[in-house]
C-alpha cells in the first residue's frame, strides 16, 4: 500500500483506494473530513485514512452511511506513515 501524498493535498488517490491524511487536526475536525469525503462522494468505495488515533467516534457514523471498518498496520516501510494509525472503510452497499 502507498502511503505518499502530494505535498499540497490531505486527499489523494492510489490504487487501493482514496486516502486522507487527517493527522495533526483537531478533535472533530479529522471526523468531519473523513464524513465530508464519504458524504460527497470523493471516496467512492474505498477510502483510507490516516489518523493520529484511532477514530472510536467515526465507526458508529460509518455504519449509519452503509460503510465498514478495518484498523491497518501503519507501519508501510515509508516515514510519512510511520505514527498513528490506518482506518480502512469500505462502503459494503450501493
């Protein structure tokens, strides 16, 4: 899995899935950019994000909108994903 982003940009796309870096924000604010990227439609399946902590307040949002959860090893033999966790949600209906 790649964990490198652009520079300019906390959403990028791999071939995995649509990832979000959300660390160094602010209690909610990492929850309402991962809710704004489901709700929108940017991440279409499957989105991965990049946390500093594990989002225990996210995983009853994700059932509600049809969507599934998986915590991820952060290690990815990169830096940039060496701290914190990896969320991978996965949308399981149309």
């Amino acid at each position: 899995m790649t964990c490198a982003r652009p520079e300019e940009s906390r959403t990028w796309r791999a071939d995995d899935a649509v990832h979000i870096d959300v660390r160094g924000l602010e209690p909610p604010e990492p929850m309402i950019a991962i809710l704004q990227a489901i709700d929108s439609g940017e991440a279409d399946t499957v989105l991965v994000a990049h946390l500093d902590r594990e989002p225990i307040f996210l995983y009853p949002e994700l059932d509600d909108r049809g969507w599934s959860h998986q915590l991820l090893e952060s290690s990815c033999g990169s830096a940039d994903c060496e701290d914190g966790v990896m969320v991978r949600m996965e949308r399981w209906g149309p």
